[in-house]
C-alpha cells in the first residue's frame, strides 16, 4: 500500500525542508525505516501545525486556526510502499521503533471526475457565458485580471485553449508546478481533461492568470493517464501556500480548482483508523486545504459523478461518495447542472463524509466548450461544472481580494444567494442551490455600499 509518513526529525532538518533556498532529501530525513521502501524521487514537503484558539480543538474544520512552520513546530511528509500483508502490524511496528514517526496516511489514487454519459451537449459555452452573466461582470470590471487560477488536473494545453476561446490567454510558468518525473512543461501537455478545465475557467474570468499544476500526470506504477497520487497534491498545495504568501496582502488572491477526487476505499486505510483519508480531517492533504483556506485562497473540488442516475463506473463507495478533500468544510464542493438548470444524473449527491451539507453549490456542465475530447463531445461531468465556478469566483477576487472579503465569507455569499432548486433551503442534490451572479453582485454592492 502506497503511503504518507509524517515524522519529526531534528529541528535543524525541519528547517532544511521548509526553508525554498535549501534542500533535504529523504535520505536525509528519513533513511532506513523498517518495512517501508521510500519513494527517492519525492521531495520532503514540510507539513504545518495546526494552532488552534485557547481550549479549541486542531482537528475542528469549523474553527479559525493558525498554522505555525517553525522549526520545532512543522512536521515533514516523505512518500513510500508498505506491503499490503498484515499491514496494520506493519504499521504499528513501524510507529513503535521510530518515535520520530508520527503518523502513517494513506496515499490513495487520485483520478478525474469526467461524466459516465453519452448523451450530446446541451447549450454551448456562450449559453454559460450569459448565464455567469459576463457582460455584467465586465460592468463592475470583473474578468479575473490579476488573480491566480491554479487548475490541478492533467496539464494545460495553452494554443488549444487560445484557439477555442478565440483570444490570447494569460499563463504564469514561473509560479506553475510540474511533479518531479513529469516530462512537460507548463501550457504545453497534451490537450485532455486539464484543457477542458482551464477553459471552463475562463468563460467567467477570462484575463485571469493560469497557474498549470498537473498532478494527475504523475503515474503510479500500472496507473492510467487520467490519475495520480493523493501524495503529489500533498506537494502542490504546498508550492501554492507559497505562491499565495508571495503576494501583496492588498491584492492576495488565488483560486484552486480540483476536478478529481478518490472513488475507491480499495487505495485507503478502514475508516476509523487514523492513516484513513475519506473520513480523517487529521489526514495530511486535509490539513493542507485547511492551512492554504487560512492562508486566503478560495479551494473548490469537483462533487464527483457518482450520482445515482448515471453513476461513473469507477465509484466503489457504496454510499456517501463525496470523500476527504472533495467534502472539506473549507472547499467548495460544486454539483454540476444543466444550462437549463436541471441537476445532471452523474452529479454526486450527499451527504459528504467530511462535512455533511454537501454539495455546496451547483455550476454549468455537459455544454458544447474546450472540444478537448473531439468537436461533439461536451465539457462534462462536475469536472465542468466546478472550473466554470472557479472562474466565477476569479472573476470576483479582481476586485475583492481574500483580505478584504475572506474565503469563508465568500463561500457564505455564494451559498446564500444560489438559486434555490428543490426543497427550500439546503438539499442533498443542489446543495445550497445553482451559483446566481447577479444575486452575488446585487448582495457585493450592498456590501460597498455598508
């Protein structure tokens, strides 16, 4: 089974990790660890300490906290295989005689949350682009100028992507992330799923910068070319809590789109135990959505087509398939619609294993866009639907930085303005509702106005 191990070595070594100028292998923080083989090629990721207020609680996901990098307060992350035969023993052996091993996570197979269907598209990108209402975004000139968009997936093919929008796009190389042993080079992987995201992503903001991070082109051994390893989103959102941080507090903002998500138990520890992923807000990668929302980026993830209607054939959770990260409280969790705003039949239903209100909200889907999969096939599953909304939420950051509106306080605002779609209120097939731009702008305005 592959494997995060979180340890604590010496706080000179911690620091080699954190600090961007330096550099540690994982020789040199963890050498020789009894019954695992250690992935060489992983660089050590520094993993912050949750700080929470006087008497909270560190794994609350509704509660402020702090995030503290310091030397004798981070921990670090290496990537390894334990075999899979009495694992549990293997585990505990392994905890037992190296105090300085806190923690074994599961490192589980990631893939891309395309849709199951085959029905054709319904509408194309401009019937989106209306329905973001664009020419009143422009108005209140919100296109996305400035702001980070990081599109986690396959990598972005920037000329296709240009070709299809029919205009210049923005993309950001030096602040892109590429996985050690990835061959490629930002804008410039093969048109796929990725494309299609950052497409979507800018029919609402489309002056916004592209951060190219292909995580899912880091295979496992045998794995296909649409997943990859929980461990290498681990990596990338560390790089980006850096890119965030960089900025200018005045203009802080970044946007990370996620359309994949873990479909199967069969990559996990048991629920309960406390390497688990699905259900474990202490897990790593949860941790890490939780320190870059505190750090003021907006995070969305795909819901996953495990609908009951049309569910994906890859969905192995019996019930609940809106897992770990793809249900954080602090994520977005997007459904996905139709543009006549009907609820897709692949769009995962809740309630989430994390948090149990979700999906949050729903977004645009199964339209005629990117043309990444051929010029009939839609841009479809709530792989669509979720850059569409990140492109929304980019397009209101141009204006309304993470300092001046918070990313809670923004996910709040699109909750309790969605367009309300089945039972009154919240429900587990729409969330909160479908986005309604002109209800976030109408409640933005009052907001200045105050």
């Amino acid at each position: 089974m592959r494997v995060l191990i979180q340890l604590r070595p010496s706080p000179d070594v911690v620091a080699a990790v954190v600090d961007p100028g330096r550099s540690a292998t994982v020789a040199d923080v963890a050498d020789g660890l009894p019954g695992v083989v250690l992935d060489p090629a992983y660089t050590p990721v520094p993993l912050a300490r949750p700080v929470p207020p006087p008497g909270g609680d560190p794994l609350s996901l509704n509660q402020p906290l702090g995030f503290s990098l310091a030397a004798e307060d981070a921990s670090v992350l290496v990537r390894g295989v334990i075999a899979d035969d009495e694992l549990t023993a293997r585990v505990a052996m392994l905890t037992s005689l190296r105090p300085d091993v806190t923690g074994v996570f599961a490192d589980p197979v990631i893939h891309t949350t395309l849709t199951c269907g085959g029905d054709p598209p319904v509408g194309t990108w401009h019937d989106v682009e209306r329905l973001l209402g664009a020419d009143a975004l422009r108005a209140e000139g919100l296109d996305g100028s400035g702001v980070a968009l990081a599109v986690l997936d396959t990598g972005i093919n920037l000329a296709h992507t240009t070709r299809q929008l029919g205009r210049d796009v923005i993309l950001d190389a030096a602040r892109s992330w590429v996985p050690p042993g990835v061959d490629g080079r930002p804008g410039q992987f093969e048109v796929d799923h990725g494309t299609m995201c950052a497409f979507d992503t800018l029919i609402g903001a489309p002056r916004a910068t592209l951060v190219d991070v292909p995580v899912l082109l880091s295979r496992r051994p045998g794995g296909s070319a649409l997943d990859g390893l929980l461990s290498d989103a681990v990596a990338a959102f560390a790089h980006l809590r850096g890119v965030l941080e960089a900025q200018p507090a005045e203009t802080r903002a970044l946007v990370v789109t996620n359309s994949w998500g873990s479909f199967s138990p069969e990559w996990d520890f048991p629920v309960g135990h406390p390497g688990n992923y699905s259900d474990n807000p202490a897990h790593p990668f949860n941790l890490m959505v939780t320190a870059l929302d505190q750090a003021g980026a907006d995070v969305l993830f795909a819901a996953g087509n495990c609908g009951r209607q049309c569910r994906d054939g890859r969905c192995a959770y019996p019930d609940r398939p809106i897992v770990g990260a793809n249900s954080h409280a602090k994520a977005l969790s997007i459904g996905g619609v139709d543009i006549t705003g009907e609820r897709v039949g692949y769009s995962s239903q809740g309630p989430g294993r994390l948090t149990a209100r979700k999906p949050d909200v729903c977004a645009y889907t199964h339209f005629s866009g990117s043309r990444a999969f051929g010029d009939t096939e839609p841009d479809s599953g709530t792989s669509a639907a979720t850059p569409v909304a990140a492109g929304l939420v980019a397009a209101l950051r141009t204006r309304w930085p993470s300092t001046r509106l918070s990313p809670s306080q923004l996910r709040a605002l699109l909750r309790r303005t969605a367009d309300d779609r089945s039972e009154v209120g919240f429900d587990f097939d729409y969330g909160y509702g479908v986005i309604d731009p002109e209800g976030i702008l109408a409640a933005l305005r009052r907001r200045s106005a105050a």
